[in-house]
C-alpha cells in the first residue's frame, strides 16, 4: 500500500512538474519584433534598415530626448516572391534606447482575415494569447486614436505585444519594453506640460523678432525705394 501511495505521488508530483514546464517550453521570445530588440539604439536600428541616424525625428528633447524612426520595408519583386505583409513599422526611442514598435500590415496582405485567423498567426511565433478588456495608448502618432481597443494580447512581466484593428480592415500590433514605455510616457507628458507653461513666453519672443525683422526691411526699403 505504501508502495502504491508513493508511485502515485511520483507520479502526481511529475504531472505537476510537466504542467508547470509546459508554458515555459512554448513562450516565445517578446523582446523582439523579427530583427529588432528592444533597448537597440538609435545606430543599431538605422543599420539593420540601411538608412541613416539623421532620418529620425525628435519629437521631445526634455525631460528626456523621445526620438522616432519610420521604416517601410521593400517590396520584393516578381511573382513568385511573396510580398512583405508590413507597410510601415514605428520605431520609437527613449535617450537613444528603442522601447516601442508600432507594426502597421498591409491591407492587401491581410484582406479576408478575421481577428481570429489574425491570432493564430500572432500566437504561432509568441505564443497563447489573452482576450482582455483593454485599450494601448498612442501618445505621439496622429495616424490613430489616443487610444485604440486591444484585440489580442502577449505579455510577460517585462514586455508587451498588442494586436488591434485600425480605419476598419487595417491590423497593426503595438509592442513595448513595460518599464521604458512607462518611463517614457512621464517625460511626454513633463514635455508637453512645459511646452504649454511655455508657449506665451515663446509666442510673444516670436512675435517681436518678427516685428524686429520686418522694421529692418522697412529701414533698408527707405534708403533703397526710388519712385
């Protein structure tokens, strides 16, 4: 009896074991969207897409330089070639750090899909995904919502990978380092904060080079004008 109470326990404590394993042995790798990992720099990243540093674009410069870096990826040529699904991917860096990818599909690439046959695809190379209740957040692009609803999402405890739909038929998946995300969100909102303390000081300093320049004009018309 003893015997069989401790082969079951073995055995209990296996399954236990086998379980536990399982979601570690398919997790997949949410560091990285294809080549690109997150907390590559501003170099790196210019390098794999074969363009240059001064192509970025600086969005924020204090508290925190928050910089981005738009890529469309080349169209293969020719028939028997498949065509690169993504249209455009969004880079965006924090003091030089690359914290979130924005992966926009292409229409045509996508068209029929359901948001179920979206998740397989997502779900063979990251693994099982959550159906929350959840919206991400788009603080700087103008090409979506301030928020958009989350479709499907992988996560861990240190990154996370959104799928949502866009202007209908439109898949994109939103991806971030959680801790650089975050860190990079308080100096936007510092940023725009100081912008807007700012502005009227700035505006009435525009206004009067304005006023200064053109008093130049006028003085060098005086001496030049012949009627």
């Amino acid at each position: 009896m003893r015997t069989m109470m401790r082969s079951l326990v073995v055995c209990f404590l296996m399954i236990v074991v086998i379980l536990l394993s399982t979601p570690l042995i398919h997790a997949q790798d949410l560091s990285q969207y294809r080549h690109f990992s997150f907390g590559m720099t501003v170099t790196d990243v210019c390098k794999l897409i074969d363009t240059k540093p001064a192509d970025i674009t600086v969005v924020h410069e204090r508290p925190a330089l928050i910089e981005e870096l738009t890529w469309w990826p080349p169209q293969p040529y020719g028939p028997s070639r498949p065509a690169e699904p993504v249209d455009q991917l969004l880079f965006s860096f924090d003091n030089g750090a690359l914290y979130r990818m924005l992966v926009t599909y292409d229409s045509s690439a996508t068209k029929g899909l359901t948001d179920e046959d979206m998740i397989r695809v997502v779900s063979a190379k990251y693994g099982g995904a959550t159906r929350p209740v959840a919206v991400v957040n788009f603080p700087m692009n103008p090409s979506y919502k301030a928020t958009e609803k989350v479709i499907a999402r992988w996560e861990d405890s240190q990154y996370s990978l959104n799928l949502f739909r866009s202007y209908g038929d439109t898949f994109a998946i939103v991806m971030f380092a959680k801790q650089l995300d975050v860190q990079a969100g308080v100096s936007i909102a510092e940023s725009v904060k100081l912008d807007q303390e700012e502005a009227p000081q700035k505006e009435a300093a525009r206004a009067k080079k304005n006023a200064e320049d053109l008093e130049l004009e006028r003085q060098k018309n005086i001496k030049t004008l012949r009627p």
